[in-house]
C-alpha cells in the first residue's frame, strides 16, 4: 500500500529499528553461549564477529540502493535469480531465519523476567510468557507504522543508555581485563582456532538483525539514500555496545560463571558492581529490549512474507482476516517459542542465516555487478568467510549436539520440495511460469530503473 510522506519512517526510526532487533537478543542471550564456546576470548568474538558482518553488509546496502521495496531480501533474491526455486527457497530461508530470532527473543525475555522472581523451574514459565510477549508485539503492529516508530524510538534510546550505564561501570568497578588472560577458558570452555570460528557463527546472528532493514523500502522517506545508511549506522552501533559490554561482562565474572548462567549472564554480571539492584535494572533492561526488538522483528518478517506471497513465491494469503502475514508470523514464532530451547533456536538460526547469506554475495556477484555498481572482490570475500564459519560451526553441532542439524537439514529440505511443487503449480502447458507481481505491493515504483538489467522470463525456474 502506497504511503504518504509523513506517515513514512524517518532514518532515526529506521536505525532505532534495526538496533531494536539486534540488541534485543544479540547481547543479552548469546553471550553466554559463546562464551560456552571459547572461553574468554568471547569479547574478540564479538569484534571478529562485526568485521565479518561488514563485509557481509555491503551487499545489502548495494541491493538497498538500488531495489529498495517492502521485500527487501525476497525481491533481491528475485532480482538476482528469477522468479523460481532458487529465489523462492532463499527467501523463505530468510523469512524462517527470522522468525526464528523472533522465538530467540521471546524465550529471552522469559529467562530474564524470571530472574526478577527468582524462578528456577523455567521450563513451563518461559515459553507461556514469551508466548505472551509475541501477543503484545502483534497488537502494536497492527497499530501503524508511526506507533512502531515512536515506540522504536523511545526503547532505543533507554537500551543503548542503559546498556551504556552497565558497560561502563562495569569497566569503572574491575578495569579492562587483561589480554594476557584472553584465551584461559575455564573448565568447561575452551578457547582452540576450531571453537573460535565456530563461535562466529553466533556473534553473526547477534548482528543478523540489520537484515531487516531491507524490508523498510516501502516504509522509508528517500530509500536510496536512508536504507543503506541505516544498515551502516546499526552495525556501528551495535559494535560499540557489543565490544564495551562483552568487556565488562569479562572483567567481572569468571567464564566458568558466564557458563552457569548463560541464559541471563548480562543479568548475572551486574552483582558484583550493583548488587541486588543491578540485577532489577538489568532485568528491566533486557525486558524493554526483548519487547522492541520482537516488536520490529515482527514488523519485517510479516512484510517479508508478504511480499513473498505477492510475487507469487508463496500461495495467496487467506484474507478472511487483517494482515494475514503478521497472523502467520505470529503463529509460527508461537509454535518455535514452545518448542525449542535458546541453545538450539540460536544454532538453528545462525544455519539457515548463513546459507542465505551466502545467496545472497553470490547473486549480487554472479548476475547484478553493473546494475549496483559494487565491488567483486567484497561479495567474493563475504563468500569465502561465511563458508568457513558455516563449516566449522557445523561440524561441531555434529559433534555435541546432531540433532541442531538433522532439524535444519528437514527445515532446508522442506523448503525446496515446497517451492518446487509450488512453482510446477506456476507452470503452463507451454512450460511458462505465471509470476507477475503486484507491483503496488512490492513497492517497485521506489525502484530506479537499473541500466542493463539482467531479463527475468516468467519461464526461468532455476
């Protein structure tokens, strides 16, 4: 649906967005598990982590650019791959991965609330009140994008502050752990090359969140400029906070503590220098965190899914009901919320992020070079380290814990038989494919007209 101007989200709404979906989850969960992984080198991880990650992004911001839209992911996959399999089953690889973040906060918000209460039996608690918190992001969705904004706005704003307050005082109270300690790892992790690039798989999903600001171009005052922006400024700030606070962490609490309460460490962290205090305040933190982040997760998957369904990706959406999209998201990131535990949702997510990711530089680099103007070499080298840290992670899921891999292989596999099956539905007598798209749905007026684009055949099924 076609919007006015001031109806629009303004950059500062769009980064408080993007924020709100990596900090809501990134920090306040994953520190722990990489911890778990690699000892006290867990600060470098999140650096290493960031650098990746920006090499990573510029291929979304060369795809923002230039085919900003309501799909983001979905329509660069189309743009790259034709309407077809490939780009079908990527996209909802993207979709699912992010539906997947959206249980991953959930479950986060239920550890850390029940750390006010001092709850231990969490096993029933935290999936019915993360349950509960996917219910409160629905109602604010359906309220509009300016209520979106505004409440993006004013939780970014006490995240990063309080976040703030926490890294630097922890600093203040124990000082900067020394880097001659880096790499002790304690007695259940351990700090070898292998574990470390695993473990970057994780810190990736900590950032993974800036993806969902490609799903704004339909949403954004002035796309060209403000979605790539908006990328770059979202990674930037989430380093800082990420860096300092995974510092703090270090300097007061041993990994082997880390480890213990890796569900809700930021929580644990803040004994030493708050005491009982610093546990309510970071609680409250991590509960206005998790709440604005699902709220903007919700807000780019459901636009995500869609666009799918108007590119004639996915069947039509039933229309019984308003905003048949966010209903479905809502319910599927019910279901993983039950279903799954943190260790497993966040393992789970960084696969399937992964393998998109990959699509995605090779799309831009094999077809879509001229029409964004982007450097090869960069797509080439995002190739190369997700591919690495892809395939370490992997082998060491199959070692600890297969299960994580049988899930992700039957999630992939579904997938591309669903797809296949829905694009032969496509697909006429004569062998075309009927794929035109709803273009007011898509956004595609946004779109400036690219020299020498690659010509999309309704009949191109790759």
């Amino acid at each position: 649906m076609k919007q006015d101007s001031e109806n629009k989200l303004t950059l500062v709404g769009s980064v408080s967005l993007g924020t709100g979906v990596m900090i809501g989850a990134g920090i306040f969960v994953l520190m722990g598990q990489i911890a778990e992984l690699v000892g006290a080198l867990f600060p470098l991880a999140f650096l290493v982590g960031a650098v990746v990650v920006g090499f990573s992004a510029y291929s979304y911001v060369k795809f923002s650019n230039a085919y900003p839209s309501a799909g983001g992911v979905a329509l660069f996959m189309r743009k790259a791959y034709g309407p077809g399999t490939v780009a079908g089953t990527f996209s909802l690889l993207m979709y699912v991965s992010m539906v997947i973040a959206e249980s991953l906060v959930a479950r986060t918000f239920g550890s850390y609330t029940l750390r006010l209460f001092k709850v231990e039996n969490t096993a029933l608690l935290v999936p019915v009140l993360g349950a509960a918190l996917i219910g409160i992001a629905y109602v604010v969705n359906i309220s509009g994008n300016k209520t979106i904004e505004r409440t993006a706005n004013l939780t970014a704003v006490i995240k990063i502050v309080g976040i703030g307050i926490l890294a630097i005082a922890g600093l203040a109270f124990a000082g900067f752990p020394p880097i001659s300690s880096w790499g002790g790892g304690g007695t259940v992790a351990t700090s070898s090359g292998f574990n470390f690039i695993a473990a970057l798989a994780l810190s990736i999903l900590a950032f993974k969140g800036f993806t969902t600001i490609t799903n704004q171009g339909g949403d954004i005052v002035d796309p060209h400029r403000n979605l790539g922006r908006s990328i770059i400024l979202s990674i930037l700030i989430c380093t800082v906070i990420y860096t300092l606070l995974a510092l703090s962490v270090a300097s007061n609490l041993s990994v082997s503590e880390i480890i213990a309460a890796k569900d809700y460490a930021l929580a644990a962290a803040t004994r030493p220098v708050f005491g009982d205090l610093g546990l309510v305040f970071t609680v409250l933190l991590a509960i206005i965190a998790t709440v604005s982040g699902l709220i903007a997760s919700v807000f780019s998957a459901s636009r995500m899914l869609a666009m799918l369904s108007s590119m004639k990706q996915l069947p039509r959406l039933y229309k019984g009901f308003n905003n048949p999209a966010l209903v479905l998201t809502v319910m599927l990131a019910v279901t993983l919320t039950i279903l799954f535990d943190l260790t497993r949702i966040a393992s789970i997510g960084a696969i399937f992020y992964l393998l998109m990711d990959i699509a995605i530089h090779w799309g831009l680099f094999r077809y879509l070079l001229k029409e964004t103007g982007a450097n090869p070499v960069i797509p080439l080298i995002a190739i190369g380290l997700d591919v690495i840290i892809l395939g370490a992670f992997l082998l060491m899921k199959f070692q600890n814990d297969p299960l994580v891999i049988v899930v992700s292989v039957f999630g992939f596999a579904a997938i591309l038989v669903a797809q296949r099956l829905f694009m032969i539905t496509h697909t006429d007598s004569s062998g075309h494919m009927h794929m035109e798209m709803d273009m007011e749905m898509t956004g595609e007026e946004n779109m400036k007209p690219p020299s020498g684009e690659r010509k999309m055949t309704d009949d191109m099924d790759m």
